[in-house]
C-alpha cells in the first residue's frame, strides 16, 4: 500500500495548504480527493507534486507492505 502520510506533513512544515498544492501541480481535486484517502494517483500526479515541492518521489510517500493474517 502506498501512504501519503510524508506529501502532507510536507505541505504543512512549508505552510502550503492542499488547495495551494493542488492549484500550483495543476492536479483535480478528484486526485487530491484520492491522495487524501490513500488511494492510487499516476505517476504523472506524483512527477506534478514533485516537481512543484522540488522533492523526490520518496520524499512524498512510502510503500507499506500490506498485513497478511
């Protein structure tokens, strides 16, 4: 599973709102809707917020392994 956990303690030590991220990446609020809940975005989506934030992928998010019970 992919956490998004890291794009919002980001945007908050740099005081950006998701609005303002949203409005500079030129990215949906449907797709901020997704990064919000966890759920899946393109790379195109994750390469927008990168190059806005000037950060690396892994700066943005982290992969979780899934529990397996």
């Amino acid at each position: 599973m992919i956490a998004y956990y890291k794009l919002l303690d980001l945007l908050n030590k740099r005081d950006m709102t998701k609005e303002q991220l949203k409005n500079a990446s030129g990215i949906s609020s449907a797709t901020m809707t997704k990064i919000s809940k966890g759920e899946s975005v393109t790379l195109k989506t994750i390469n927008a917020i990168c190059e806005v934030l000037k950060v690396q992928p892994g700066d943005i998010l982290e992969w979780i392994p899934d529990k397996k019970l």
